[in-house]
C-alpha cells in the first residue's frame, strides 16, 4: 500500500489572548486537545478547507484570515494503520458567537496562548507544539489584520430645489 500523504487544513480563531481549542470526541486521540481542521475535500481551496472545518466543529465563523503555516505529521486509521499528513493551518480573529462542539468536537474552550504546552490535556498531534510556537512568534510580530470597517455614509440633508 502506498502512503500518499493527504492535505489537511484548520483555523486557529485567537480572542483577545486565547486561542480556541477543541477536545477530539472520536478516536484517534479522543479526549486530547485539538485545533479545529480536518481533511481536505478533492478540489477544495485549503483556505475554503479550514473555514469549513471550523463551521462544522464550532459553528462560528471568522473574517479575513492570514495563512500561518505547513506542517507534517501523521494521522492513524484502524485497519490502515499509518500514514502522512501535510498540515495547513490558517490564523483569524474571534468575531463573536460562542463556539458550539459538533461533528467530531467532544468539547470548545478558549485556553490562554501564554499556558499552551503546560495544560494537563495532551496535544492530539506532534506537529501541534510547532503550531503554537509560530503563533505565539506572529502574535509578537503585531496585531493580527483587521477586517475593513464600512464606511458610514452621510446622508445629505434633504433640501427642496430652488425655485
């Protein structure tokens, strides 16, 4: 059996200095702490990928989000057993809404960046401690884009025509 490995892309949502974090409800790693993602779909945008994800796990959704980086790791399926995974992970900001566990989320929690790497919950995949680092590095680097404000527009005052 070959082992291509199989795209995989998910959203880090960051509010304020928490970054939203999932408990895997399914095996593998059921009970570890997990970002929300999954597998890409056949001709899937990895952006279009990890928003989707994101909706289905949580049910929230972000704005414009900044691409934070690729990561290998492996993935495991009973009866298959091993194989790669290329790991796409995207950054956004937290506009509102409370995220609601479903599909293969047991559980949602907002977990301050600066405690990542010493909670008690394990991590459900290796790559997830690089993860981390490279957040905490961009947050340092300055505030995560912003979404464009709408302009408000300034209604003329109405005035009747000169006669």
């Amino acid at each position: 059996m070959f082992d291509y490995p199989r795209p995989c892309a998910g959203m880090l949502v960051v509010k304020g200095d928490a970054v939203l974090m999932l408990e895997r409800g399914h095996r593998p790693r059921r009970g570890c702490f997990d970002i929300p993602g999954g597998f890409v779909d056949a001709g899937e945008d990895l952006e279009a990928a990890a928003r989707r994800e994101l909706r289905e796990e949580t049910g929230l959704t972000v704005g414009k989000a900044e691409f934070l980086g690729f990561y290998w790791d492996r993935y495991y399926l009973r009866g298959f057993g091993h194989f790669p995974t290329m790991n796409f992970y995207y950054l956004g900001r937290w506009r509102g809404g409370t995220p609601r566990p479903a599909d293969d989320a047991a559980g949602a929690e907002w977990v301050p960046i600066a405690s990542l790497g010493r909670r008690r919950r394990r991590f459900a995949w290796k790559h997830m401690a690089r993860v981390y680092a490279d957040l905490r590095r961009r947050l340092r680097a300055g505030p995560l884009s912003r979404e464009p404000q709408p302009r408000r527009r300034v209604r003329a005052a109405a005035t009747a025509p000169p006669q």
